[in-house]
C-alpha cells in the first residue's frame, strides 16, 4: 500500500536524485462548521461569519460587557495543532482558547493577559470536538470581534498515512502518481448514499477505516435524485464538507463522488453540478486529498461517448477555476463499463476524443458475479491506453446483493494491482444487501474495528485493502 516511507525517484537525463517528503501542513478543519456565541451586537454580525472562510465579514458580541465566547462546533473530535485568530477592532486583552469533548467539560490550551489584537497565531495541543475563544477582559470600550477563527489537525496524525506520504496525486501518461512521480495504486471504501447511511460515517468507523483497514481512500457518495441532493442542496453540501475534512484529519485521500444514476444522461444535473463543485472546489482547493468523480454512472441508449465528454467538458473548468491540480474521474458509458453493458467496448473512442485538461481519469464499475471475462479484458486493455480508476466495485451482483463470487474478484484484483489500478469498494455500511461490509445495525454501536461485526464480503475486502502493495 502506500503506507511507507515516501521516496521520490526524479531520473533526468540517467541521473537519480533522491529526496525525502516536505512535513505535512495542518489542515484547517473549521471552515463552515457550527458555530454559537455568548452574545452578538447586532443583525449581520452572527458567530458563523467567523468561520465562513470570508475576512470580510465577521463575528461580533455585544459591547461593554465580559466575559464573552465563541464557540466551533467540529462535527467530530480532532488532536488540535494550532488556533489563529483575526482581531478586528475590538479585540481581547486577556482570553483563553479551550477545547471539549462533549461542549460542557472544558480544558485550557491557551492563556493571555497581555493580547494586542491584530492575528494571534497559536501552536497548541489538545483534543476535542468543540473549541472555543473564551474572552475575560476586553481591550476596548467594544466588545470582542473577530473576521476569522480558524483551527487546524495534523494531515499526518497518527504517522505515515497516505496523504503525508504521497502528497498531490497527478496522472502521469496512463497512470496515477504522487507528487513525487511515482506510480500508485490507492485501495479504500465508498460509502452507501449519504442521504440514507450518513450514520455509518462517524469518529469511530472513520478512525477505524484509516487505522484499522488502512484504507488510503473514502469515495463519498452523494446520490442527486432518489432522495439526495436535489431534496437540500444545502443539507447535502455541508455533508459533504464535513467528510472531506473528517477523511482529511485522518490523512485519507476523498473522491467527491456525484452520484447521479436516474436519470443517466448527467446534463440532467449540470446547473445543480455546477453549483455544487464550485463551491467544494473554493472551499477545498488547498488540500492535496481531493479528487472529483463529476459522472458516477452514466447511462442510456441515447448517452453516448460524445454526451459523457461534452458534459465534462462544460464542468471541469468550474473545477479548475479554483482547483487547477486535483484529479477528475469522468464516467464512462453503459454505468461506467466503458461501454462493455450497453453499445460494446469504447476505449478507442474515448482515447480518440478525450476529456480536455490535465489530470482526467476514466472510471470503470464492475460486480464479479455479474461481470465476467469480457468486462475483465476490457478493462486490461483500457489501462493500457487511458488513466483508468476503478472507483466502484463489488463482489456479488450487480444490485449489490447476492452471491459473492470471491475468484472472479481476486482475477480482479491481481489484475488491479499488476496494472496500478486504484480502486474503492461499494459499500461501506450495514444496508441489508451482500455488499455491505457491516452487519446490520452495526451503525448504530459498532465496533468497526477487526472481523466480529463484518459480512463475508466485508471480511473479504478489509483484507486486501489491509495487505501490502507489492507491485
């Protein structure tokens, strides 16, 4: 896997230069998260504008009056490195930073007597769900005032996860890379649709995912239509930001997975797509973990290869804008088949009239009791001639359900690795169906970690995301 020590290999012109891996940055995990205060001034200047990624607006208490707070809510606990705050005017003499586990138990990680307003930027170490400036003397006849509160993790927590060891992934002729130039293979979990198993995306299954599976990757599925997107945009996006940052803390790798499926023509949802990437794309650009899935399954007679790369080639450039380096998978005809389920194998077409840009890769879906040899040597052939990414599969059916048919997946598997293939398994969750790594009712208690709580398939797939990449 991709789980050692990182060593870049640059030959130019036969010569080999060696060089060890840049530290990992912190990673800023508050932007966008709930946040409440002791107090306000006034209409427009509410606890959230401190944590809206925006230094133009901001928070502000009311005036004349200590102690005051604010308060983040991140959604889940974190190891904490590092606070900075942005004073506007009225700012703090003296305040502590506190960090908690539940909202109500607080524990110190910082104290002055002696602020001067302006930026604080503040090495500190904790862990907690929820931080908070706590202000105890006010430096002005104002209240206390801040543009932004921002608090960081460690990428690397934890050791050598796959981020800190492989930095921003780029395609590399016909292959994927790290930001040293090395081909890799990434291997980890999609989750089920997060309008239905949000629940089973928390601390503890997370935490087991990275430590426990050692998985490199979590796709995040975010279904469009069949209850999804569409019904909150509001609700879904915010979800999805949160586990970005959730696989970030735990130096995973995240695909933004657009899940559309019913309709299968994706210019269904291209305003909607739009909308969404734009601001994931702006929110995210500075991380080295994000990849975009921007057509999960497209599908239908009159959805050819042309309608596919039209799409995309109306929707990357929203990403771009604002994320110029990041991976995109585009979806490939038939439900991602490369064409194999429907009109019959389209690599040559799609090599001959590709996505515009840099960084694309294709994607190929399989299920190894449905999909046989033709689907197999499909996509062989398809990773020698194009970036392909297979970023979902599973071992029964193509329902998800059924029969698993552990050989035909292991041929996939050798084949995935030999060729540096990366891929995800479908689905990480405790739905009824085969493919479901977890028991159901898992989700609601646990534990997630070792075998005692996963289905056949689930054990079946824990293993060879667990087992060393030796290729």
């Amino acid at each position: 896997m991709l789980r050692s020590t990182l060593v870049a290999l640059l030959i130019l012109t036969g010569l080999t230069t060696v060089s060890a891996p840049a530290a990992a940055a912190p990673v800023l995990i508050s932007t966008g998260k709930p946040a409440t205060s002791s107090s306000i001034e006034g209409a427009g200047l509410e606890a959230g504008k401190a944590v809206d990624g925006n230094t133009a607006t901001r928070w502000a208490s009311a005036e004349g009056s200590d102690p005051q707070w604010i308060r983040i809510d991140l959604g889940a606990s974190y190891p904490i490195s590092r606070v900075k705050l942005t004073w506007e005017t009225a700012y703090a003499s003296a305040y502590r930073i506190e960090v908690s586990p539940d909202g109500a138990t607080w524990s110190s990680l910082y104290s002055t007597t002696t602020g001067n307003g302006a930026t604080d930027d503040l090495t500190v170490s904790g862990t907690g769900r929820y931080v908070r400036m706590y202000g105890t003397a006010r430096a002005t006849q104002w209240g206390y005032s801040l543009w932004e509160f921002e608090v960081y993790t460690e990428s690397s927590t934890g050791g050598g996860t796959p981020v800190a060891a492989n930095g921003q992934l780029r395609v590399c002729g016909v292959k994927l890379c790290n930001e040293a130039g090395k081909q890799i293979q990434l291997r980890g979990m999609s989750s089920h649709g997060i309008q239905w198993y949000n629940q089973c995306l928390n601390t503890a299954s997370l935490d087991a995912l990275a430590t426990d599976w050692k998985a490199d990757v979590l796709r995040i599925s975010m279904y469009i239509q069949e209850g999804g997107y569409e019904t909150n945009p509001r609700l879904y996006t915010d979800r999805v930001h949160n586990l970005i940052e959730m696989a970030t803390a735990r130096g995973m790798y995240a695909i933004v997975d657009w899940h559309m499926l019913t309709p299968g023509d994706p210019n269904y949802n291209l305003t909607r797509a739009r909308t969404f990437f734009t601001e994931i794309a702006q929110r995210h650009n500075a991380k080295k973990n994000v990849l975009y899935e921007i057509a999960n399954e497209p599908n239908g007679d009159s959805v050819t290869w042309s309608v596919i790369r039209n799409y995309a080639n109306s929707l990357v450039p929203t990403i771009r804008q604002y994320d110029p380096d990041a991976p995109v998978l585009v979806g490939t005809p038939a439900w991602s088949s490369l064409g194999v389920s429907g009109p019959g194998d389209q690599t040559d077409t799609i090599r001959a009239n590709p996505v515009s840009g840099t960084n694309i890769m294709y994607t190929f879906h399989f299920y190894a009791a449905s999909h046989g040899t033709q689907y197999l040597n499909a996509l062989s052939r398809a990773a020698d001639l194009l970036p392909m990414f297979v970023s979902e599969f599973g071992t029964q059916e193509a329902s998800g359900d059924g029969p698993n048919n552990f050989s035909r997946s292991q041929q996939y598997i050798d084949l995935m690795a030999q060729k540096k293939i990366s891929w995800v398994n479908w689905n990480f969750s405790d739905d009824f169906r085969t493919g479901a790594v977890f028991t159901t009712g898992t989700c609601s208690s646990g534990p997630y970690t070792g075998t005692t709580r996963l289905k056949e398939a689930g054990v079946w797939v824990r293993d060879r995301i667990r087992t060393a990449d030796d290729f």
